[in-house]
C-alpha cells in the first residue's frame, strides 16, 4: 500500500464498523470524536457507537431486507453485528441489544485496536488531500457541516427529514386505485390514484386527527415544521385541509361510481421497476403502527405493506445521487468518502452497513485497486446504488427494503424472499472473491 493510514471522523455507528474493518485489515486509522467535549443533543452514553433511540435493530429474520443485509455484512467481515448479538437482548424475531454493554464492547475494541488512535475532537475542517471518511451522522456539528457544504456546494445539504411512508406496490388493492395523471395530463401514467368516497374519507379523517404520535425532542421542533408539515398536523386544520392539499380530487375520476372521487391519495414511483410507491404528500410523525392502521382505511390500502414508515426527525445528509459515486466518495474529491446516515442511508444497521461499504473502498483505494460496488440483487448493493442514482430532485434518505433489491418476479412470497436470499449470498462470495485478489 502507498499510504496506509485514513481518518475517519465520527465513531457513531458507521466510523466504528469502518474504523475496525480498516484496522483489522492492517490500516492505521485515526479516528476523531468529539463527544467527550460536546455531546450532540440525542446522545446520553459517553461510550462510542451509540444507539441513541430504539435499542433494536430489526428483523433478524433472513428473509426479510433487514434480516438479509445484516448476513451479508457479517459475510463480509462486519464488526458491529457480532458485537450486537453478544450483546443481545431477547425481541422475538428481532435482534435488539442493551444499548449500554453494545456501545462498551464496541468501544473497547476500538480503544484495544493497535492500528487505531483515538482522538478526542470537534473536527470543524479537515485536509481533502488525505484519504478521509466522514461518518458524523444527522446530527454533524454545524462548522463541520458547513464545511462540508463549502466543498460540495450549498444546495446539496439538508437539515431535516420529513419521510413519507413507502408501499410495495404489489400489496395495493387496484379496484380501488389506477394509473393516470390529473386531467389524463402527460404521456406516461405517473401516479397511482388512491380513491376515497365521502364516508371513507370522513371516516379516514376522523382517525387521522386523533391518531398517537411520536414525541419529538425539543431540539427538532422548529425545523421540522417550518419546512415541511406532517400530514396529520395539516388535517388539523379542518375536515377539507387535506381535500385541498395532498387529497385533492381535481382532474381525477372514479369509474367505478362515473364521478369525480371525494378525496384521493398519489402514489409516485420510488424505483425504476415501480414495485415501491412513495405516498406523495403524506410526511408523517405517527407512530409506526398507527401509520399502518390510519392509512389502511384508505381502501385501496387496506392491506398495504409498508416498506418504509414515515418519519420525521432533525437529520442532516448530502444529495447523495448528485454528489457521491456508487462507491461512496465524493465525485469531486474522489479521497473523500461520507458514511452513515449523513450520505442519505437511514437506519442503525443501514448506516453500519454503509460505514462497511466505505471501509472497503478505502481499502481497495490504499492498495491501488479498483472501488467496488455490489449489484441491486444485494441489499447493501441495492441501497448503495440507490443512494447514488435516485432521483435528486427532492432526495430522501432510504432504508433496506425489498422494494429497491433487483428481483425476479415470483408470485409466491416466500419463493421470492429464498431466491433473493440465495442471490445474494452468490453476490456476496463472488465479492468476497474479488476483495482477495
Ligand atoms: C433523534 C434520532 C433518533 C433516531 N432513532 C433511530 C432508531 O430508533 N432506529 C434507527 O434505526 N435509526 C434511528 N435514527 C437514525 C440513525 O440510524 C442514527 O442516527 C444512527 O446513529 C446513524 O449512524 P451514523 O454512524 O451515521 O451516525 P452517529 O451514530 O450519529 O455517529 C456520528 C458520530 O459523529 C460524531 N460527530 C458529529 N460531528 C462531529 C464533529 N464535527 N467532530 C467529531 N465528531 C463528530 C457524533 O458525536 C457521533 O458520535 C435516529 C436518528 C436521530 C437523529
């Protein structure tokens, strides 16, 4: 290797799996956190790798996305998913961890690693010569940030998130819904138009404004609302708030009943292949299973599985699709690579799996190799290029699910899922394989 040493800044979730897979491959890491100074408004633990929320971190179940992305980074050598499972609590299906002991181990790994020095920091710039992977999180210290936004451009940060739930299209009820654009507008069919009559939109309504919601910390009140109002926060307004906003009915028709609906509900694309749809207009602070039951009384809902749950919470992240590679370095400083949550990943497992990702680019950029990526039939891969080629406009975060993995079109689910399962576990070996030459 011609230089054998990164910085990585941040040892949340993503600088530690980067930080130890770098390390454990020989490469002298220096790694920068300035908690012990400055602690970001979420965190409590003075210990690194801090789950700051939830101590879960999801399904276990291998043939579900979550399930299959934490195989493939334990195939491909992850530190953090051992730690998690020596440190795990019983969930049923899911592995969830005492979050105190799993940042402890995670921590002292770190600190007993001889390839690792530790520095306690507020990094606020940094030297874009040097190899550099920036995994700071949604909660990145301001100055840090707006470096960051000097080097990529202003226009390329955003400090919130406001996420509208994801559905897999193929769990729609389409009696109740079509394809079309308003007025029959456009030459391709963009939306799929979820139709509600008068009883089914009061009825919808009503639950809606009384439906329990997360408690936002104070910290994330102002920005959330000023920028983009949650749908259930909208409705409170008045019954037809939502008739003139995201359920406006103009231009839309219901041929079932040769009307036009009372009330309707868009869903646009998220994917190429168009198997997940994002509920346009419908960012939402409800509770997870409220999301499920309020908006299950759309009809054509009713047996909706949601592949991503809305969410809103102050979160910083770059346009990834405008500024990063598919290896996850920046398009202009090809030595600068961003993990974790702030390159537009959501998710504690997800952002792991992304400092993974990063860690192994590096690695192959130290020893003069060519940067990889992992095809969409993986779900690391498929969250990874979709970061990277998603739409720009409007970009949001994306999780691991199965609406963005590449997969053969199988009727029987559970056929689906071992195929994906086998597919990927090839993928991975092949990748595996590769990293060794
Ligand atoms: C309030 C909140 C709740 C969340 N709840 C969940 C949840 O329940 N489940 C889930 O799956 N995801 C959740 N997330 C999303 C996400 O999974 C977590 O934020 C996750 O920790 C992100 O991992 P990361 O490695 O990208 O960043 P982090 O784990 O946040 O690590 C970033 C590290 O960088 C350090 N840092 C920041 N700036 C600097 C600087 N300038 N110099 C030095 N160090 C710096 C921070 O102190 C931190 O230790 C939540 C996010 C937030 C903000």
């Amino acid at each position: 290797m011609k230089n054998n040493e990164v910085i990585v800044i941040g040892a949340g979730l993503a600088g530690c799996e980067a930080s130890l897979y770098l390390a454990n491959h020989g490469v002298k890491v220096k790694l920068y956190e300035m908690k012990s100074i400055k602690k970001t408004p979420a965190q409590k633990l003075d210990d690194m790798a801090e789950l700051v929320c939830s101590n879960s971190l999801k399904s276990d179940d291998i043939f579900s996305a979550s399930g299959l992305l934490k195989k493939e980074m334990e195939m491909l050598g992850s530190s953090l998913i051992p730690i998690a499972r020596a440190c795990s609590v019983p969930s049923g299906g899911a592995l969830s961890v005492d979050r105190e002991k799993f940042a402890k181990e995670v921590t002292r790994q770190i600190k007993d690693n001889p390839n690792i020095q530790f520095i306690n920091q507020v990094v606020e710039k940094f030297d874009t010569s040097l190899i550099t992977i920036v995994a700071c999180g949604p909660l990145i210290d301001d100055k840090l940030f707006e470096f960051i936004n000097s080097i990529i451009g202003q226009d390329n940060c955003y400090f919130y998130d406001a996420i509208a739930p994801i559905i897999s299209a193929d769990s729609i009820d389409m009696t109740r819904a079509y394809w079309g654009n308003r007025y029959d507008k456009g030459e391709t069919k963009d939306y799929l138009n979820c139709l509600l009559d008068k009883d089914e939109y009061l009825t919808f309504y009503k639950e809606l404004i009384n439906a329990k919601k997360v408690e936002l910390h104070e910290f994330e009140k102002l920005k959330v609302f000023e920028g983009c109002m949650p749908v259930e926060v909208l409705a409170q307004r008045g019954e037809d708030a939502l008739r003139y906003g995201p359920m406006k009915p103009v231009g839309l028709k219901d041929e079932r009943q040769d009307k036009k609906p009372y009330a309707a509900v868009q869903l646009r694309k998220e994917n190429m292949v168009g198997s997940a749809l994002n509920m346009v207009g419908f960012q939402t602070n409800l509770i997870f299973s409220e999301q499920k039951r309020v908006f299950g009384l759309i009809p054509a809902l009713k047996n909706a599985e949601f592949l991503r749950y809305g969410t809103m919470h102050r979160n910083s992240y770059i346009n990834a699709p405008r500024v990063l590679n598919a290896y996850s370095n920046l398009k202009k400083h090809p030595n600068i690579f961003i993990a974790g949550q702030l390159s537009g990943v959501e998710g504690y497992v997800e952002s792991m799996a992304s400092g993974l990702y990063t860690a192994m680019n590096c690695l192959q950029l130290l020893k003069g190799k060519n940067l990889i990526t992992l095809p969409s039939t993986t779900v690391l891969g498929a969250m990874q290029n979709y970061i990277a080629s998603a739409c720009e406009k409007d970009f949001q975060p994306m999780n691991a699910n199965y609406g963005i993995v590449v997969a053969e079109n199988l009727k029987n689910k559970q056929e689906k899922k071992q195929k994906i399962y086998e597919i990927s576990v090839q993928e991975i070996n092949k990748v595996l394989k590769l990293l060794q030459e």
